[in-house]
C-alpha cells in the first residue's frame, strides 16, 4: 500500500498537535483558549487567576493544580468549523523531556508558544530540537502582546537565527503593551481588534481592502497607522511569504502575534493549523510504514497514566491511532503479548472530562483503560505484527534510592513503583545486591512528583535519600559475554522494570572500564520501546 490512496474525509479533517512552550509562556491558557472556540468547555480557567476561575481544565493532578505547571500530558478532542482538533498537551517545566518526547511521537505538528517579551527561551529551544529530530512542521504563536513585548521584527530575527528556520507573519501586531491594539490580518488583508472588558469573547473582525482602505483610519490612530503601514511593507518585502510545502518539511514557520488571556489571535491561529496543518501522516513501523488510509487498524501506546480519577485506581493507555477505523468492541492484537484484547470501553477525553468512543480515526488519540497490561511502545493491530519505531527510553540522569517511612508498607511501596514506571514517570532499578529499590529520573522535580503522587494515591509516605550511583545504562551484547561481565560486576548490576538488565555506574570510568575489558559488550542510554 502506498500513500498514492486519497484519504477517506474523516481522517483528512483531523489535526492531531501538540503546543510547545518555555514554562509560563501561555500554553495552558492558550489550551483553554482553544477549547472554549472548540466549544468545548463554557468558561475558561486560567492558571494564575482567582477562585473559580483559578481551577484550570486541563492540569488535572493535585500537584499540578498547586503549582500552575502541567505535569502529566493529557489529550482533549473537539470540532472546530470542518474540522477535528487533537490537541495533546505536553508537560510545561524544565525537566520533562522524556515524557514530552515521547508526546511528540504521537502528533503530526507542533504549536511553539513564545512569550513577546522574552523570546525564544531555554526549553523552547530543547523542545524545538526534538521537533527537528521528528521533522514536525511548526506553527508559532508569539503570545502576551497586550504586556510591553519587544520590536516585532526583533522577535522575528532571533527565532530564525536561535531555530535556523525560515519565519513567514500571518499576522502583524498594532502596537504593544497598552498600547496593542490588535493585529493585521496579512493572509486574508482584515483587522482584528481586541476586546480587552471580556476575555473570553472572540475579537471583532473588520473586513478591509488591504492597506490604503480608507476604513483603516476609523480603528487605528494615526501614528500606530503609519507604523502599521510601514513594518507591513518591509515584512513583505524581507520576509518570506508563506508557502505550505516549505512549512510541512519543517524549514518555515508561519507566525500568528496575539493575547491567549484576551482570547485574542487564538481563532487565527486555529483557522491557519486546520487550513495549513498537515492531516495524519505515516508512521514508521519496524516491518514496514504504516499509511493512514489502511482498511485495518493499527496503534500505538505513547503514554500510561495511572489514577486518573483517584476514587478508582485505573490506568489509561494513551494510543495513537496510526491506520484504519476504529469500532468500539473491536478485538484488537497486543503485539508484545501476543493475545487478543477486547476494547470495550474507549474513552475520548474532553480536559478531564472522559466519555465512551464510539468510533475513531486514523490521527485520533483514544484512551483504553487497562489493569496494566498495555505499556508504553505497545503496538495494537488487527493481527499483523508490527512495532511502531521512534518512541524512545532515556537513561536517568539522577538516581535516589527511596525507602517507605513505615518499614510494614514495603510490600507496597513496591506496587506503587512498578505501576509509575509502566506508567513511564521514572525508571525503577532492583539492585542485584541488597534491598530496596533505586528510582532515576531525568529532572529533579520528578523525586517530588512522585513523593507527593505516592502519599496521595497509595497512604505511603516516602523518603528519597541520595544514592551511591549517578547513572544507568542498559547492557546489551552477546549472551555469555554479558553474563561474564554481570557475574563479576554485581554491586554494579541492577534489573530494570522491564526486566531488561542495567549497568548503575558511579564515574565515567566504570563504563569505560567495561567497555575496556569485555569487548563486544554496549552501554547504552537509550532503548528502543519495541514491544
């Protein structure tokens, strides 16, 4: 099968995405933003406000809900005109590379959120690598406007110099700070004015012929007139005007300028990701490339979430369709089991509301709650064996060993860390000598993550204490090779929770060390989540 096929209309109207953003740049209100248009939720809570208002839809955790930062990445389907938005959200601070990473693996294009004032900032730049691994084409949004940002052209250079990739404006602000009155519209020549008394009405749209109309000088004050003509003139002169094919190989990015908090830019931006985003794209199987429009269904497990309703103590396997159409009921093949599943109750997630799916389509991403059988790289298919390649496993880069408090509640404590690491959320290693257990993550504010989700869904209060070890890398090379070099390294040995052996080391040299005297054995820092 080759991707010469048309695709059926329900799958050409998905856009499956995910926003990307430097912690605080606007990703959740822009979210929210996007479902209130969506129509799916009435009233949009934003991070940093008061009451009510302050309860915001999409960060779920208790955790989260105390800090103002998404920690675990949840999907929201919803229509917007013809089409049908997936929007996955991605964790929102410094540390969370691996699960963000992986998030990415399950969207055809990204959202990048900069923030007008600062730019581009560390982890937008982090994030934009991983999409540049992925060749997902990007769409950036430079929020905050209405706050003093800087020069438009200033914001502009420094995402083609820090990014190398080419920017084309979709949109051109009129004034900053309290000044910013709204944008110019250079893809459909309209003025869009912003409503600052109701932030959660859409701005008003004033349909003009081009820059001369005379109608322009009844919005727009004479001297932000005269800026606004002038920037428009060299942006079109300097800058590159959009061009679909460049922007879905991931060399231009179109640029919309907007308030997410004033619901201002968001339609904008919504209508450019459905008429210029890609629909679901192939995805790269170890047999073989699996294209969207096959008769059968395939899907992949990019993300575990346990407890997602505290009351019941469920898992739910994030899955991303990659082919085909989905039935409720449908017996599906686990790959890596090598047994039928049943999936009779699919779920569709709207924030944290769920609701059954009946149906979904290539590009969808549904829920299936599980007791613990699906993990993450798990292929599901109609009985082909595949494997979908590119969802990756990272080495932790910080190793804690962590002891219950209660020395009775051990048995248990082991429970909960299996249940996170299938859930993807750390690493847990079983030391072949000695008890307990050592978790690793890739950034410190996982240790109080988890900490705070074991006391919360388990009763168990925890310790994490520093460990002897600073990284771990799995061992791979032939059978008695490896056997050899475990039996002579054992305080050095450790079994993952996928059973997989791990090599804990404490300085660069005990890897080198290895390497040095049993030639033929690898460390690596990375698996492959083949299931």
């Amino acid at each position: 099968m080759t991707n010469a096929a048309p695709l059926p209309p329900e799958i050409a109207r998905r856009r499956t995405f995910a926003i990307i953003a430097h912690p605080d740049a606007g990703k959740t209100t822009l979210t929210e933003k996007f479902l209130l248009f969506g129509g799916a939720i009435q009233m949009a809570g934003q991070v940093r406000a008061k009451g009510e208002a302050r309860r915001t839809r999409s960060d779920f955790m208790k955790l989260e809900q105390d800090r103002g930062i998404s920690v675990s990445a949840s999907a929201m389907s919803f229509d917007f005109r013809e089409y049908r938005f997936n929007l996955v959200d991605t964790p929102g601070h410094s540390d969370f590379s691996e699960d963000t990473y992986r998030t990415l693996t399950a969207v055809d294009t990204a959202v990048m959120v900069i923030d007008g004032a600062k730019g581009v900032e560390s982890q937008t730049r982090k994030l934009f690598e991983v999409c540049r691994l992925r060749d997902l084409p990007i769409v950036t949004f430079c929020n905050k406007m209405d706050r003093e940002a800087r020069d438009t052209f200033e914001i502009i250079d420094e995402i083609q110099e820090n990014l190398a990739i080419d920017v084309s404006p979709a949109s051109w602000p009129i004034g900053s700070g309290r000044e910013f009155l709204g944008c110019y519209d250079l893809l459909n020549d309209r003025l869009e004015l912003m409503d600052r008394a109701d932030r959660n009405r859409v701005a008003e749209s004033v349909e003009i012929r081009g820059l001369d109309d005379p109608l322009l000088e009844t919005h727009v004050p004479a001297d932000l007139l005269a800026k606004l003509r002038e920037e428009v003139a060299m942006a079109r002169e300097l800058l590159p005007a959009l061009d679909r094919d460049r922007f879905l190989e991931g060399s231009m990015t179109p640029i919309w300028f907007g308030s997410a908090i004033n619901s201002f830019g968001v339609k904008e931006l919504m209508d450019g990701i459905g008429k210029y985003g890609p629909e679901p794209q192939p995805q790269p199987a170890a047999e073989r490339i699996v294209y969207p429009q096959e008769k059968a269904v395939t899907g992949f497990v990019f993300k575990v979430q346990a407890n997602m309703d505290p009351k019941h103590r469920d898992r739910v396997a994030f899955v991303r369709l990659a082919s085909g159409h989905f039935e409720r009921g449908m017996k599906l093949l686990h790959v890596r089991s090598k047994k039928p599943m049943s999936i009779t109750s699919p779920v569709l997630f709207l924030a944290s509301d769920r609701e059954l799916a009946e149906e979904a389509w290539a590009g969808d991403i549904i829920g299936i709650p599980n007791h613990g059988q699906l993990r993450i790289g798990d292929a599901l298919t109609e009985g082909e064996v595949l494997r979908f390649t590119g969802i990756p496993s990272f080495a932790p880069e910080l190793l804690q060993s962590v002891r219950a408090t209660d020395p009775m509640k051990a048995k248990h404590l082991e429970k909960a860390l299996m249940q996170f690491a299938e859930e993807g959320a750390a690493k847990v290693f079983k030391p072949a000598i000695g008890s307990g257990f050592i978790v690793g993550v890739v950034g410190a504010l996982q240790f109080d993550v988890l900490a705070s989700r074991i006391e919360i869904e388990y009763g168990i209060p925890v310790r994490f204490e520093p460990s002897q070890f600073t990284s771990a890398r799995w061992v791979q090379g032939p059978r008695d090779l490896v056997e050899k070099m475990v039996n002579a390294n054992k305080q050095h040995i450790a079994i993952d929770n996928d059973g997989d052996t791990v090599f804990l080391t404490r300085l660069q040299w005990d890897i080198d060390r290895v390497l040095r005297d049993y030639e033929g054995v690898k460390l690596s820092a990375t698996k492959e989540m083949l299931q």
